[in-house]
C-alpha cells in the first residue's frame, strides 16, 4: 500500500546506503532493481520470489514440460 512513499524515497536517496534503507520498505515486491551511485557501485536486486522445488526433478526436468495433475509439483 505504500509503494509510491517507497519510490519517493527511492529517487530522493542520496546515497546507495539511503537507497538500500528505501528498498527495504519491500513496497514494491515484483520489479528488477538496478541503481548506480557517484563512488562507482552497482546494486542489482531481484524482487522476485524464487520457487522452491524442494529436491524433485532434475533441471532439465524443471526447462520442460512438467506435469499439471498433481499438487505435487505447484
């Protein structure tokens, strides 16, 4: 509900420790982040929520078609 107030912060932050304290509001969840900063540093955050397979199937089981019958695999 307060993503806006966290862009805000975002683009008024003086500094990447200023922009690392607006990101962690976590108001704005489902977007890649990429800032840079005047001391030559680069933060690149994924927003993303990462499944958790939980040691079932390989990774190229994972690239193909998995099936869609069973909870066993959502």
């Amino acid at each position: 509900p307060n993503a806006v107030s966290q862009w805000w912060a975002m683009g008024n932050a003086k500094s990447m420790d200023e922009f690392k304290d607006a990101m962690r509001l976590l108001q704005v969840p489902m977007f890649y982040t990429i800032a840079t900063s005047r001391e030559d540093k680069i933060l690149y955050n994924f927003n993303g929520w990462v499944p958790d397979h939980k040691g079932k199937g390989t990774l190229s089981f994972w690239k193909g078609v998995v099936p869609g019958n069973t909870s066993e695999y959502m």
